[in-house]
C-alpha cells in the first residue's frame, strides 16, 4: 500500500501545470474572501478540472 502512495506522491511532483490565463477555461466562482476569489476551471492541456484562487491587488484593503 505504501508503495502506492509513493508513486502517487512521485506523479503529483512531476505534474507541471502551464503559466497563462491562455491555457485554463475559467467555471463558477466557488469561493472568495478578502483579497482574492477562487474559481473552478479547466487546465486545457492536462484536460484535468482544478481550482485556481485569483488574487485582486486592486482592492482597498489588499495589503500585500
């Protein structure tokens, strides 16, 4: 069983998800809070359903 886990471990590791709004199909929001939001979305080139969080730097209490 342990074996499993590590090569599941190993697959997560090597898994490069792309950089660019080009490659993901954005879904719902299905969550946010003060700073950011997060959505359901699609990586286009895995065809794998993931959530990315998005950070808004432009609202007035982000103090990043």
């Amino acid at each position: 069983m342990k074996d499993k886990e590590k090569d599941k471990e190993k697959e997560a590791e090597k898994k490069k998800y792309p950089i660019g709004a080009e490659h993901y199909d954005l879904y719902e929001e299905i969550g946010h809070g003060v700073s950011a939001a997060v959505h359901r979305a699609l990586c286009i080139p895995l065809n794998e359903v993931i959530a990315i969080k998005i950070l808004d730097f432009e609202r007035d209490n982000c103090d990043l």
